[in-house]
C-alpha cells in the first residue's frame, strides 16, 4: 500500500505546480512527508512541526481505519516503515478530513 500511495501521490502532485496556491495543493502538502521517508526523517530535525502533524496524521489513519478500510494495511506500511504514531490534540478539522480523503483516493486506482 505504502508504494500504491507514494506513486499516487507523485501524480497527484504533478498536476500542480510547487508552492501553488490552489486550496487542495496547499492542504496536500504536508503529505509530501508520507510520500518520502527520508523528508519525514529530515523534518524530525528541521520541521518539528511538519514531523509532529505528520504523526497525528499518521494516528488518524490508524483510528479512521472502519471508515476506509485500506487504511489498515497501509498503517501496518507505514509502522514498518518506521513513522510514529502520536495522538495529539489536534480535532478533526475540514483540513484533517480532506487529508483522509485524498490518502483514501490515492490508495485506489486514482492516478495510475
């Protein structure tokens, strides 16, 4: 799944140009962290707060997983990998959700 995600995500992006300011580009940027583990490595140094949103993201693909079913085996991927799990008190916002759903687009057939 993990691989699934990260192919889709490149095509997702390249239909944007970088630092775009269409609304779903800047909402999908942070998943840049998921489509590169050694950016979410780099992050944990030089991006404390896109490596921490990235770990919340990571929880909440975990805790939505009944609601979109491949989110399990991608959160198992994603442990392997070595991405942390952190609960924080982020609330689910408009963002968040919008996140969930294009993650859930891109482990589909979306952009193959």
């Amino acid at each position: 799944m993990y691989s699934m995600l990260q192919r889709n995500l490149r095509g997702y992006f390249s239909a944007y140009n970088e630092g775009d300011e269409h609304y779903r580009y800047q909402v999908a940027e942070i998943l840049k962290g998921l489509m590169s583990k050694e950016l979410y490595d780099r992050w944990k140094v030089e991006a404390p707060q896109k490596y921490a949103e990235i770990n919340s993201l990571v929880y909440y693909i975990k805790l939505y997983i009944p609601q979109f079913p491949r989110f399990e085996t991608l959160s198992w991927d994603l442990w392997g990998m070595g991405y942390q799990v952190s609960p924080s008190d982020e609330r689910l916002d408009e963002h968040l959700l919008e996140r969930l759903k294009i993650i859930n687009m891109c482990l589909g057939a979306a952009y193959i």
